[in-house]
C-alpha cells in the first residue's frame, strides 16, 4: 500500500458542525449585545452612586486678582457647566450611545442585504 491511496479524511466529525440556528444567532447577536449595551446604559445613568460623585471645580478662593486669573476663573467656571456631576451618569450615556450606534449599523446592513 502506498502513501498516495489513503488519503486522509477532511470532513468534520457530527459534533463539530455547526448547529443549523447558528446562523440565526450570528444575524441576531449584535442587535441582542447593542440592546444589552444600551440597558446596562440607561441603568448606570439611573443609578449615581456618591462614591462616582465628581469633586466641585471652583476652590476656596474663587476669583483671582489678575486679569489672567480671572481669565481662568471665568474658564473653569465655564467648564463647570458642561461637566458631569456624577462619573456613572457620563459613562451611562456613552454607553447608550455606543449602543444605538451599533444597533442602527446592524439595521443598515439588514437593509442593505450585508451578511458579514
């Protein structure tokens, strides 16, 4: 018997091939993850916990002398208002909209007809 007529066999074994509604969960996973995301999302955007609380920005001596400090001052004083009170809230949103993210980019590749 030579080498060349037994040829080695290529095929899966019966456990290893895929179960017939993998396909259907590889099409419904990311539309299941994003809507996990967006729930763990608006969870942490309810739920503020002190320990996430974010210190105040303004100092004990909140207006300088100069023009310069004032000129921070008025900076940080700015910037007060556009930053998050609570750290749990901002992560919460960023998390909602990574989510809606990837849901509406899986809606547009259904729509389009894109498997991958």
């Amino acid at each position: 018997m030579r080498l060349t007529e037994k040829r080695p066999d290529l095929k899966l074994p019966a456990h290893l091939k895929r179960a017939r509604g993998a396909a259907d969960w590889d099409r419904l996973a990311p539309f299941a993850f994003g809507a996990g995301i967006i729930a763990a999302g608006a969870v942490l955007s309810r739920i503020r916990p002190t320990a996430l609380d974010l210190p105040d920005a303004t100092p004990r001596k909140s207006r300088g002398s100069g023009p310069i400090s004032r000129l921070i001052a008025w900076t940080r004083d700015g910037a007060d208002h556009v930053a998050p009170e609570n750290m749990s809230a901002q992560l919460g949103r960023s998390l909602i909209l990574a989510g809606t993210a990837m849901l509406a980019a899986r809606v547009l590749d259904e729509l389009a007809g894109r498997d991958d």
